[in-house]
C-alpha cells in the first residue's frame, strides 16, 4: 500500500477548509465503510498475529510493527459482522484514537476519497449495524458507512469517565458563574463520555451531534439573550459531519453574537498535527482525548481564566 498515504500537512488543510479524506474498505461482503484518513499512520498487509490469552474475542492477536507491539483488533466482528477469514490475504489499517496506537484487520483496502464534511450525514436512526455508525455519505452512487471507532473500542477496551476525588474537590461551587457547557461531537460515546465528565466537576451538557447542530443551537441561544450568560464555553470535536470543529469554530469567531465564546477542540486525533490548526482557526485549546482529569483540570482553568 505504498504511496496511499500522503502528506499530513495537506490532510490538515483539508480539515481547515471543511474537508476530509476517507480511506475506503470492506470486511468482506460488499458493503464500503470508510474512516477519516487523519487518523491512519500506514495500512498494511497482515503479518502473521501472536494470540494473546485471555483477550477479548475482537483481538485476533498481536503484531509487531516498526518496533511496537499492536494488537489487532477484527473491525468486522467488532460491529456484529463474520469476522474476517483469510488473515493472511487481509489488510492492517494502523490508526491513532485516544492516544493509543490500534491495528484494524479489514478484508481489502480500496482507496482514498477527498470530500467535503457537508456531504457527510449522521446515520438514520441506530439499528443492528446502525449503533456502530458516526455518519453516512454516499460515493459513485454507493452508500458508506463511517464506523464510530471510539464505539468499538469503548466496548472493546473500556474507558474511564471517572474524575478523580483530588479533582472533583478543586471544582468551583455551585453559585459560581455559569453552569451550562456546550458538547459538539458526533460520537454518542464520544458524547456521553464529556457529559459525564461535566457533571461531576458541577456542569451541565448542552449536546450537539455536529458542529451545524452547534452551531445553529448557540444562535438560537444567542436571539434570546447574551450568550455568556447562558454557556460558560464549547468543548467540540473535530472531525464531524456536515461541518467539522475548525469551521464550526471559524463561523463562531464571525458571528458578533458568538466569537467571545471560550473553544476547547476535543478530539482524537493527534495533537501534535492540530496545534496549528487551532491556533489559526482562533480556537483556545486543544485537548486530545480521552482523559477525565485532563478534560476536567482544563474546564476548570478555562473558567478561571475567564473569571479573572
């Protein structure tokens, strides 16, 4: 697969201008499934997989690459489907997600596909296969399916949403300022995960599932009153359909109702390629997820920040 993966700078100007590029396979039957380009460091031909004891039935095995132990996990079985069967014929898609380096076996990798974020739907409503879906889009006529990873691998791998007591007691009291936070994410996992966070440091979750869901749900807020007395600041994904984090955040800064909001972009995808980004969009911080304390920490000295 030599030459599929080009350069991160263009994918992150891709990102800046609403755009993304998919990486195109299948896991099996016919069916296409796409996931964002960003995240995948190389996709490879399967090598020969070590099981490990005890492991979840999803990891097919291990595998050493470049000097790192990767497990492998069957991205078929993980949503329901037969798992791969020729492992040998089958390809690796090696990701980064929440800070940690997967390997997912697929059947065949086609190609890659740059579009825009505003052809990119949220799934009809979640059934079977449905509940592993963060979006739809449709190519050539042909429907894909943009599998939820942070779904699979919460219920693969867990996740812990719990804030630390040492935390949670640094935590403003109740009186203090704005309670309310908008969420924009459309991972329903991705989602809960920050909600939960919130509520234990004393916030509420205004959710979106986009960052057009957002977008227009601040506007409405902003038509009744002043917006900084109704959302203390946005936390938002990147990477979501019909408009992603950065443009959800450029058209904050240009609504004079809304660009002093407070932005904190929450994503999976690695820090180290989105700093710039953030930076040149007009966003606040950056945060990489998932962790509870570092997200909980980050609100509470954004707040401060503010309060001061």
């Amino acid at each position: 697969m030599a030459g599929l993966l080009d350069s991160v700078d263009m994918r992150t100007q891709l990102a800046g201008h609403n755009r993304l590029e998919l990486l195109l396979f299948r896991l099996g039957g016919r069916q296409q499934f796409g996931i964002n380009v960003f995240k995948v460091q190389e996709v490879i031909q399967c090598p020969p997989l070590t099981k490990m004891p005890n492991a979840d039935s999803v990891i097919r095995g291990v595998a050493n690459m470049r000097g790192k132990t990767i497990s492998v996990m069957d991205l078929a079985q993980a949503i329901g489907m037969r798992p791969v069967k020729d492992v040998k014929d089958a390809f690796i898609v090696i990701a980064e997600y929440n800070r940690t380096t997967q390997g997912f076996l697929v059947s065949s990798v086609d190609r890659i596909i740059n579009m825009n974020w505003d052809d990119i739907m949220a799934p009809p409503k979640a059934t079977g296969r449905g509940s592993y879906l963060t979006a739809v889009t449709k190519i050539d006529d042909e429907l894909v399916e943009i599998i939820d990873v942070e779904q699979v691998m919460s219920e693969v791998t867990g996740s812990a949403v719990e804030v630390s007591e040492s935390v949670v007691e640094e935590a403003p009291s109740a009186a203090e300022g704005v309670k309310r936070i908008m969420v924009a994410d459309d991972s329903v996992v991705a989602r809960n995960q920050v909600k939960r966070t919130l509520e234990q440091i004393g916030y509420e979750a205004v959710l979106a599932k986009s960052g057009k869901d957002a977008l227009e749900q601040m506007q409405a807020m902003a038509a009744q009153g002043p917006i900084n007395e109704q959302l203390a600041l946005v936390i938002s994904d990147i990477e979501m359909p019909e408009m992603d984090g950065y443009t959800l955040t450029t058209e904050l800064r240009k609504d004079p109702d809304l660009k002093d909001l407070y932005i904190m972009l929450h994503t999976s995808l690695s820090g180290v390629f989105n700093n710039a980004m953030v930076e040149k969009v007009g966003a606040n911080r950056f945060i990489a997820k998932f962790d509870a304390d570092e997200l909980a920490t980050s609100v509470m000295q954004a707040i401060n920040d503010l309060q001061n």
